[in-house]
C-alpha cells in the first residue's frame, strides 16, 4: 500500500477475505469491502488478529449467504507497522482500496463492488468512495452503505463530539473519551513537540497512557469505571488540537458518482444522532443520490442488524441497473 498519512511511503498493509460457500460463480464472487468500526490504534487490535464480534459476525454472514464475497481490510497500523492514525481520512481510504486491489489479483472476486462501514468504518468507507476516482480509478464500486457515521467540517468543535457535562451527567463516564485520546496519539505521532498535559487533566494521563496499547473495549470499559467525561479530562486546549487534527478527518468530497445508503439510530452516544444527521443533510445538499433511514430507539452498535433490513433491497436495486 502507500501511506496516506504522509502520501508517499511504502507500507504492507493487512485484510481478511472470506468467500461464500458453494461453487465459484463465472467472473468470480461480487464484494462487500467491510470497513470497520473503532478497535484501538495498537497493532494487535486488528480484526484480521481476533475473533469477530457477535453482531459482527450476523452481519458479514448475511452478506455472505446472499453471495457476496468479503474482503475486510485492517487500516494502516493494525496489524501492520507503525501507530495507526485514527479517523484520518486519506490513511484509512487509500488502505482500503489497495487492499481491495490485493484481493482482487489473489482471489477468485468480480470487480464489482459494494463499500460498508460502521462508525469509524463509515468515515472509511465514505472516505473510499470519495478518494477512489482518483486513488483507484479501476476499481467498480457500485454503491456504499453507511451506519452510524462520524462527520467533521472545519467548524467542528470538541462540544460536537463531547458535549458538556453538567448536573447529573457530572457523574457518568463518557464512552467518547476513548476516542479523543485516539486524535491526540495520532496529532503526536506526527507532531512530536505535542504536550499531553496541555490537553489533558491529570487524573486522564493514566488512561491516555494505556489508549497506546488497549483496545477500545477495555479502554472504554475502564475510561468509563473511571467516570471519565469531558468535565474532569480535558482542559480548553482540546480546542486547538481539535482544530489542528481536522483537517486530516475531512471527507475529500460529499459528491459520490454512486448511491449511498445511510442508516442513523436515534438513541446514538458514540457518534451523537445530531452529528449524523448533519451528515446525512450535507450529503444530499451536494448532489449524492442517497437514501436515509433512522431506525427509532436503537443506539450505536444496535443499528447495524436491523438496517440490513433497508440496505440489503437498497443494494439490490442500486446492482440491478
């Protein structure tokens, strides 16, 4: 692969591929490129290295039973060398579609494809699309399907993602926090002059110490026995990381040449309803055939199943013309 953080180095990138039972159909299998969700930027949190989630495993295998082939790449630095840098828009795009390249010469696949993602594989997945007219103009990708989506314009504020806390809220955790940790390790990866303790209160530096090595379950698991909120972790320098990162988080376009199916639970945290539906509005502003679903009382991770529902006749009907 090239790195799409620097824009030119060589890298070896990693994927998984899994093929439909049955016989090979003429042409190869058609593909579903599964970008996935938020795991940690540690190499050994890549999901080519571990067991599949439950939800995740209803959800690859329904592709599958429906004849699609998966290829399923891991971004940049899971898996492979070096810090991967989290929600950078370029690295993760560029990753996915060499490796969809890779797999098409190893495997008995159809240049015919479709890009999913969930969460931060929905940033990668619309990052993809959006990069691959120039990036990977062989490729065929016929239509992308997106749940619980992040989206950032240059007038994203920390307030976006973390919302004040106050009152009763003072005494919960936040599972957002994680995330925020992931922007600053990636910001200092590149920017080695960064100072934690600018950003960050000290009661936080403990776990934005371990966010280098675990992966977001147990990071969030202790983040949020920590009570850990934007109250009692960050101090209003965040800000200026924040505005120095969002650059590299921005989608290079909201005008994709194929449909775009974007499915939104109403009871998101992880990524705020709010932010997604401004997302999914920005989309159809810039001309995107798209088709939006919100799935009533259904939080982050509950959307994915369901949508299939919406998105598996969305697919359907995008492939048959």
């Amino acid at each position: 692969s090239v790195s799409g953080v620097d824009g030119k180095s060589s890298r070896e990138d990693t994927a998984a591929v899994f093929l439909p039972y049955g016989k090979t159909p003429e042409g190869g299998w058609p593909v579903v490129v599964w970008a996935h969700g938020t795991v940690g930027v540690a190499n050994d949190c890549a999901p080519s290295l571990n067991v599949r989630t439950d939800r995740d495993k209803q959800y690859l295998n329904t592709w599958l039973s429906l004849g699609y082939a998966v290829v399923a790449p891991d971004y940049a630095g899971l898996g492979s060398a070096g810090l991967h840098h989290y929600l950078n828009a370029r690295g993760e795009a560029w990753s996915i579609l060499d490796g969809v390249r890779a797999a098409l010469k190893t495997y008995p696949l159809r240049n015919d494809l479709i890009l999913v993602g969930q969460s931060q594989g929905a940033h990668a997945a619309f990052s993809a699309a959006g990069y691959q007219p120039q990036y990977a103009p062989e490729l065929n990708i016929r239509a992308t399907v997106l749940t619980g989506t992040p989206y950032f314009d240059k007038n994203t504020t920390a307030a976006d993602i973390l919302p004040p806390v106050n009152g009763a809220m003072s005494a919960k955790g936040d599972p957002k926090i994680p995330y925020i940790f992931y922007i600053y390790l990636s910001a200092a990866d590149i920017n080695g002059k960064l100072n934690a303790t600018d950003y960050f209160q000290d009661n936080a530096l403990p776990y934005l110490e371990k966010a280098q090595k675990l992966c977001i379950n147990p990071l969030t698991q202790q983040t949020m026995d920590a009570k850990l909120n934007a109250a009692n972790t960050l101090k209003p320098a965040v800000e200026t990381l924040l505005s120095s990162s969002i650059g590299s988080m921005l989608y290079p376009t909201l005008k994709i040449s194929h449909p775009v199916f974007i499915g939104i639970g109403s009871n998101d945290i992880n990524v705020p309803t709010a932010m997604q539906q401004r997302f999914a509005d920005a989309v159809q502003r810039a001309g995107t055939q798209t088709e939006v679903r919100l799935y009533e009382g259904l939080d982050h991770s509950g959307t994915v199943n369901p949508s299939l529902r919406d998105s598996v006749p969305f697919i359907l009907s995008a492939t048959a013309k």
